[in-house]
C-alpha cells in the first residue's frame, strides 16, 4: 500500500446536520424559485408531487418577519441590498455621521449598501433601525431576505459608494465567493 494517509473527517454534531439540512432545503428553494415555478401561494392544479413537496418546503423555511420586511407592504417594492450597518451612538459615531453628511440623532441611523439604476454602489442612510435589526437577524440565519423600499420620509441620505463596515446579504456573500446562501 501506498504512504498516503487518510484523514478522516468528523461527522457534525446534531446541530451541524440541522444546519447543513437547512442550507440544503434553501438551495432546493432558490432552484425551483429561479428555475421560474416555486409559489407560496396555493399550487396550480399542473404542478407535480415534487413541485408540491417544494413549494411546502418553501412554505416552511420562510423567514422570520419584521417591520419592513416588504410581506405586508406590498404596495411597496423590494429593495435588493448588498449588505446593511447600525451607525449607533459610540465610539465615532459623530464622526461616522460627518462623514455620511446627517446629524447625529439618539436613536443612530441604519446603513443600506445598494445599487442604482446604473449598478453604481450606494449608501442609503435611512431610520428604518427596526427593519435593519430585522434584516441582520435574518442574514445572521443565512436568510438572504430583504426589504421594502423604505418612504422617503426615512432616508436622511444616499452617498455614492459604500461607505462605513458592513455585513453582507447571504445572496451577496455567495456573488463574491464568501459563503452565504
């Protein structure tokens, strides 16, 4: 026999198999979601036993809502971000807001890392802090959610660029190679 060794590779514990399964089921729901069939809604009369199963299972895995969350609001539209940031009173905070040109305000402001129409980076300085809480939640859980458009009365600024940390969308994260979604 050959000097190879073979390493062996520790089978997870029962919370490592839940979470792999999870990740799995998502990846069976953005498949069917971008192969153009998968519905929350009720199941057409057409569709097959594994498009049923799949559509329950997407059913299952939705995510925990929030304010904002674009579910109840539908006159509103997503917004698709990149990633999201508190910019919260503390070390540097005036200075994060200079830099973002708004005035420091108690409560902080929430950082939406998006795109315009011409897939220019921006930073959205909005008040939607609970909807961003919402959001990081979820990201945390490797739920590629996102919101609704926030009012214009919530957006204090849009900076071009992304400007300050951020935490990454799952669905980004997995654009740029980092894991994710």
């Amino acid at each position: 026999m050959g000097g190879g060794h073979t390493v062996l590779v520790p089978e997870p514990g029962e919370q490592g198999y839940l979470r792999q399964v999870e990740l799995l089921a998502r990846d069976v729901v953005a498949a069917a979601h971008d192969e153009g069939w998968l519905t929350y809604a009720e199941d057409p009369a057409e569709a097959s036993g594994l498009q049923r199963r799949v559509n329950e299972l997407a059913r299952t895995l939705r995510h925990q809502h929030f304010e904002g969350d674009g579910c109840a609001e539908s006159d509103r539209p997503v917004l698709t971000l990149g990633g999201a940031a508190l910019l919260v009173p503390g070390a540097n905070y005036r200075a994060g807001c200079d830099l973002l040109g708004v005035e420091a305000r108690e409560e902080g402001w929430a950082l939406w890392y998006t795109w315009d129409n011409k897939d220019h980076a921006h930073t959205m300085v909005t008040a939607a802090l609970e909807t961003t809480r919402g959001l990081l939640d979820n990201w945390a859980q490797g739920r590629d959610v996102h919101p609704g458009q926030p009012a214009r009365s919530q957006i204090r600024a849009v900076r071009r660029g992304w400007i300050g940390p951020v935490t990454l969308s799952p669905g980004y994260a997995a654009t740029k190679g980092l894991g994710g979604w």
